[in-house]
C-alpha cells in the first residue's frame, strides 16, 4: 500500500493542523475512510515508514543572505527527538540583533538554507529514548546555538534547555534568556560592576541595554546611558540610568568627561561598534575596560595594541556562548536571571510582539532603531 508522492504535504499539513502525531495518521485515515468524505484517497492508501517519522512545522528560512525580505515562511520537516534530546513547541521566540548577522551574513550559518533564531521559551511535547531530567509538558527556555528558533517547534539538545519557573510567564522568558544572560555575564563575571563604579552603557533603551541597565544600578552603579530619541532617554532612566546622552546630537566624550569631573568610567559596555568605538577609548579612565560585545553600526576599525598603552586600557569582544559553555555555567546564569525577574530587580520590557510569520517585519524594525526594549515573535495558536 502506497501513498503517492504530491499527497504527503498535503496529509502532514492537516496532521500538524490537527495536532496529531504522525503515528496517529492511519486512524485518521480509516475515520474518514468510513465517513467516506474529505479524503479522496481510496482504501489502499497508507504512508510510508519515511513519511511517518516526519512531521511538518510552519517556519521562517532563509535560502539566500541579504534584507529583511529574504526570510520565509515555510513548511520544514521536523523529525522526533533522539538521545538526549527533547521536542519543543514553542510558545515565544526572542530576536535578537545576532539574527540579524546571520542574515546578512556578518556571521555564518552553519548550513543554508537555515532557520534564524536563538532563544525562546515553549513546551515539551517529547523527549528522546531514555532520557531523565526532562518530561512531556514541562515549561523550558533556551539561548544559543543550535540555531532555529523561530519554528513553531524545534529539536534541542536537552542539556541545552532550562526549566522556567512558573511564576515567568513564557513571553517574558522568550525575552529575558539571552539578553538577561547577557547582561548577567557582562556586569557579573566579563566586568565586575560593583558599588562606586560609574558605567557607560551604549543603546540603553534597547533589548539588552535595558536589562544591563536595570541590573548595574541595583548593584550600586552610576549608570550613564547612550540612546537616540527622548522617547528612549525616558526609558532608560526609568531602568536605572542616571544620566541619558543623545548620542546622535551631543558628543559623548565631552558629556561623560563633564558627568564624571575630567575623571573617566570604570567600563564601557559598547555593543554599537563602529559609530561608537573610539569614543568609548576616550571615556574610560586609567586602567578601565572596554568591553566591546557587538557591532549593531558595524564592526570597529582595527585597533593598534599601541592605543591601549597611554591609559593601560583593557580591551575585550566577549560573547555568551563562551559563558554558558558547561551546563553548570548555563544553569546559574538563568538561574540569577529568574531569579532577579521574579524579584521584580529586573523588569523585563517585551514592548513589541509579532506574529512569528511576520518576523520579516519584526527584524527590519529592530534593524532601523525603531524598537525598544525586547522583541517577541509570537507562534500562531501558542
Ligand atoms: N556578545 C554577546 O554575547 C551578545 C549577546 C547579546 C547581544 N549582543 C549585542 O548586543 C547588541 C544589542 O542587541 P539587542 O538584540 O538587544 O538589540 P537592541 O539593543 O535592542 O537593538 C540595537 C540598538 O542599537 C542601537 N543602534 C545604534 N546604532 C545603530 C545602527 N547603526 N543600526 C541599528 N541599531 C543601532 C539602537 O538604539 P538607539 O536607537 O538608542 O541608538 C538599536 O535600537 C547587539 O549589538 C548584539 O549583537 C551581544
């Protein structure tokens, strides 16, 4: 018995529709075989083996590097979980500047075409052959590779997943994964902010900015913040900054030497890049950090190792995945994030949320400075 070819699409859309496991499409096919209607498909058909192990999932791909337009909304194969991995229906993705990278190809994709994505917070709907730790029906979130979160679902390794805790409502988790991480293994353990510190953070008001914010002010910073509108200055002195500059319209070197007496900050938390960079030198003090995580205007110009000599400036291009290496790293940086979000230190900001098919328009908004705060993408039906 033999299903052919040009049906299959059409019978795995209405599985998935139907939110039925692929084991369950022979039943489907005897009910509607006695009803005799909706199927034209006659007795003798059935799915092959392949088939069965193959459910479809609406997602975003991206076959060729470029704009905004190159993402996709798709059908994609999706398979079951193997060894030490768990299936997640996703309830909430977080986006992040890094998908926009990738995208363009400022980072590579391992594979292409590819599906963009680093974080979100969904679901267990089923775990791999013996695995203990994780069930059906739990809540997880997750940040970093591999990459492919915005998929209805998606395969993860289950030593990659964390439990949420169920006073954080998935939206929230979506948003507060890898940027909260972020900014706990900046002011934590990258740089450590501690109280008397004075600190300039760059794009205050956006999904990051905001969180790094909030969390050097609790630990007894003076907060200088960088944003381009008085919308954003707003915002951002409401999430801890002391002092805003409108980095489009005044000079930062001269704001912060004025806010600090001639004296300089501590660190410099630069994730703009290009446009900011060196006016980040300029900002720091004797002996300060420069702690340059990401390039939203474009990559810096090279640096002479020589620049760094006159202040003895450190100088160093952290990223997370090199901070949540080992399960236990992973689990505390979460864990201080929940933890901090629970206690109300950290109020996540989830000030935009699109349908996940319109992550289109959702990235050419981050992209173009529109946003502020985190960018939810949201499943159909989640
Ligand atoms: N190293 C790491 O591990 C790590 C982890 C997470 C994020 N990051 C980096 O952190 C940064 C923030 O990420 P996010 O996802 O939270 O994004 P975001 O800060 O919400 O968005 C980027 C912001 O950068 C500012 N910006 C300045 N010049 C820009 C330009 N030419 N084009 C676009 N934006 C510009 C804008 O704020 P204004 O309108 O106020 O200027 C914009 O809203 C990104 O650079 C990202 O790569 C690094």
């Amino acid at each position: 018995m033999r299903l052919i070819e040009p049906q299959i699409p059409q019978l795995m859309s209405l599985t998935r529709k139907l939110k039925l496991s692929t084991t369950c499409i022979n039943n489907l096919f005897s009910i509607n075989q006695n009803k005799g209607r909706k199927f034209r498909y006659t007795a003798s058909l059935s799915i092959s083996s392949s088939a069965a192990e193959t459910d479809m999932v609406k997602a975003i791909r991206v076959h060729e590097l470029g704009g905004h337009e190159v993402l996709k909304w798709e059908d994609v194969p999706i398979g079951e979980p193997k060894d030490g991995e768990v299936r997640v229906k996703n309830k909430a993705i977080g986006l992040n500047f890094i998908d926009i990278y990738y995208r363009k190809g400022v980072y590579k994709a391992a594979t292409m075409p590819f599906t963009p994505g680093m974080e979100a917070a969904g679901v267990v709907v089923a775990v791999g052959p013996g695995l203990t730790g994780r069930k059906v029906g739990d809540l997880v979130a997750y940040a970093g590779n591999p990459m492919g979160s915005y998929a209805e679902e998606q395969i993860l390794p289950a030593d990659r997943v964390v439990p949420v805790p169920s006073s954080i409502d998935p939206a929230v988790a979506a948003s507060v994964m890898l940027k909260g991480m972020t900014a706990q293994f900046l002011v934590r353990r990258c740089f450590k902010v501690e109280p008397g510190h004075t600190i300039l953070v760059h794009a205050a008001a956006g999904g990051v900015g905001s969180l790094l914010c909030q969390w050097a002010n609790a630990l007894g910073a003076t907060v200088i913040g960088t944003v381009s509108t008085t919308e954003k200055a707003a915002q951002a002195r409401d999430d801890g900054c002391h002092h805003t500059i409108l980095y489009k319209e005044e000079d930062v070197v001269t704001r912060v030497k004025e806010i600090t007496s001639g004296k300089g900050v501590e660190v410099v938390y630069d994730s703009v890049g290009k446009d900011t960079f060196e006016g980040s030198l300029a900002c720091l003090k004797t002996r300060g950090y420069l702690v340059s995580f990401g390039q939203s205007s474009g990559s810096p110009d090279p640096l002479p190792l020589s620049a760094l000599a006159p202040k003895s400036l450190f100088l160093t291009r952290p990223s997370l995945f090199n901070y949540t290496i080992t399960r236990d790293e992973l689990l505390e940086a979460a864990g201080e994030v929940f933890a901090n979000v629970a206690s109300g230190v950290l109020k996540v900001r989830v000030n935009h949320t699109y349908p996940l098919s319109e992550a289109a328009q959702a990235q050419a908004d981050l992209e173009n400075r529109k946003t502020s705060g985190s960018v939810v993408l949201i499943p159909d039906g989640a």
